[in-house]
C-alpha cells in the first residue's frame, strides 16, 4: 500500500512568495493579493508577516526540524561499539535491538555508522601474522626508533619472480553492462593457474645506488648453493663500492627465506664479517624493497605485449635496471620512518606497505 498524505495543501514555492510581497508593497489588501495569486488568505498574511520578521531578502524556505531521531547519542555510541568490536557484524545483525535498544532498518544503520566515518568496505588481504611475531616486530621496530638508524646505509636485497604476461597495473575497459561484453576476451584481466613462464631475479639498492641485476637460469630456483654464489661474485663487489661511497655504517638486510638462513650461508657471513640486519619473522612491509619491485612488475607490465618469452623478459629488465630513478630510491628508505611508525601503533600488525 503506498503512502497517502495527510493534507492536500502544499508549501507555497519561493516566487509565489515573492509575487505576493511585490503586491503588499504595490499596496493591495490582503483580499486581492488572495484573489489575484489564488492563494488562502490566511497564507498571504503569514506570507507578509514571516518577510516582515526575516533578517534577509531571500524567500527561500527555512529548515525543519525534522523527524525526531529513532536513537539518541548515548544509544548511537553503543551501536558504534558493537559495529567497531564485531567488524564482521551484517548490517541485518546490527540493526536488532540488541545492540541500540531499538529495532532499526538497515538504511539507518549505514547512516549512524556513517556519521562517525565509518562504512562496510572489503577487507584488506594480507598475510596473516602470529600474535608472537607480532610482539618481535613491535619490540624491533622500537629499537630501531631508538637507535636513529640512517637507513640510506643499510643495503636492501631480495628475490623476485617476473611472469611472462603479468599486467599488476589497474586499468579501466569501456564496454556495456548486462550485454555479455563483459566476458569478451578484450574486456578480460586473465589469471593463469599454473604453467606460467616465470624469469627469477636477485638484486639490491643501497642508498641511491642500485644493484647486479642476477637472473636465476632458467628451470632453476634460489638454493643456499646458488645464493651463495651470488653472493661471492655480485654482492661483495657492490658492498665494497658503497662502503668507499657511504663509508662505515653499512649493513645488510635480508629476509628469513631458507637460502638465507642455512649454516653455509651464516658461516660465510660470520668469516667475512659484514654486518647484518636481525629482520623479524613475517614483515615483508618493513622492506622497501619489495615496493620497488612492484614499481619494476608494473613497468614491466607496460610491455606485456611485446614480451612473449624468458629471453625478451630478460632483456626488458636489462633495459629498464639502468632507468631507475635514484630519487625513487630515496624515497622507499625514507618511508622506514613511516613504516616503523605504523607497526608501532598496529601493535605489531600489518600495515598498508
């Protein structure tokens, strides 16, 4: 059944208003500024009263007052605590009485949390992280707070892997909707399930400077073996150049990946005697590194089109690693302090990097 107004009468617009003010001052009566604008009497006479009494010239209509609201604050603050405790919660679950006192719409709910700039939004992926590396990941980024440490002097390293026709950039289509273009193949970002031609690459950045490029051949993966190898005939050489560059100071991170962290690899370490970063468990978002891979995945993605093979990947990556701006470089070691920050207040949590 739908609604039935309680009145036939209308709000009288702002130019009819207007008319009926110019026939006041013309100094017509009330009667025939009735008669000639077809309005109640009694209208005209508010009509010229409430001009009277406005502070302004404008006829527009003032605001109401409104319904009275369904919940007060205190019972809007105890919506908002449930909503904030149980993220999880449906709308359907927080409009019972339960959580306000009072049965709500749904509508009424996105309103309330949107007041206090909240909204049901998708959650975030990310890799999950232990409450126990969570406290080692507060307790090191406190420390490394404390200790001030100049981060243009610790050398970044990692491994990543390219996929021949990856694309990690978002882009738009134009097309239809409810017409089927959605599924043409023009209009489709493809996922591949397994089977895809990978390229494995090791490198590093210090400061300003960037790193060997290191390619794994081809069928193979990073071993303690082949990581030490890269080590010996890549790293050292670079390391050498960016103490001259940087002076004493300098240090390595790595991450926990097995390859770092088998006996022959430590033994190295410990006969050469290069500093090293302890990194906690499970923080990928500490290492600035792995933006700037993203940075290279969607460079590379450009050119998804021309790159049809290893060998062609091989040689857009020995073409780009030249390109790559020092003050990109710059900038993820100066969001360490940023990155540090976060952990801290996440407790130890994941962060947006």
């Amino acid at each position: 059944m739908g609604y039935t107004p309680k009145t036939n009468r209308r709000e009288t617009i702002p130019t009819k208003r207007a008319l009926v003010w110019a026939r006041h001052l013309e100094g017509r009566s009330l009667s025939q500024i009735s008669r000639l604008e077809d309005l109640p009497r009694s209208t005209v006479k508010d009509i010229i009263r409430r001009r009277r009494e406005a502070n302004d010239d404008s006829f527009k209509s003032l605001p109401r007052s409104g319904a009275r609201p369904k919940l007060d604050v205190r019972a809007e603050r105890k919506l908002l605590r449930y909503a904030v405790n149980d993220t999880k919660a449906t709308l359907y679950a927080l409009a019972t009485p339960s959580k306000s006192g009072k049965q709500l719409g749904r509508n009424l709910v996105r309103k309330i949390l949107r007041k206090y700039g909240k909204k049901k939004r998708k959650p975030r992926k990310k890799p999950f992280i232990s409450s126990v590396n969570k406290m080692k990941r507060l307790v090191w980024s406190k420390q490394q707070k404390k200790d001030k440490r100049d981060w243009n002097k610790v050398y970044w390293s990692d491994e990543v892997t390219f996929h021949v026709g990856e694309n990690r950039n978002v882009y738009y289509v134009t097309r239809g909707s409810g017409s089927g273009e959605e599924w043409l193949d023009k209009n489709l970002v493809p996922s591949f399930k397994s089977g895809r031609t990978a390229v494995g690459v090791w490198s590093c950045y210090c400061g300003d400077e960037m790193g060997p490029l290191v390619i794994v051949p081809k069928g193979s993966t990073m071993t303690a073996e082949r990581y030490l190898e890269t080590v010996k005939k890549h790293f050292v050489p670079f390391y050498r150049r960016i103490k001259r560059k940087y002076g004493n100071g300098v240090v390595i991170q790595k991450n926990n990946a097995p390859w770092h962290t088998a006996k022959v690899v430590r033994a190295y370490w410990k006969r050469i005697k290069i500093p090293l970063v302890q990194w906690p468990a499970q923080s990928p978002d500490l290492s600035p590194i792995k933006n700037l891979w993203r940075w290279i995945k969607c460079a590379i993605g450009k050119q998804r089109h021309r790159i049809k093979n290893i060998g062609m990947m091989e040689r857009a990556l020995e073409k780009l690693w030249p390109t790559i701006d020092r003050e990109l470089l710059t900038k993820l070691n100066e969001s360490m302090e940023r990155r540090l920050a976060l952990v801290i207040k996440n407790k130890g949590g994941t962060t947006k990097y």
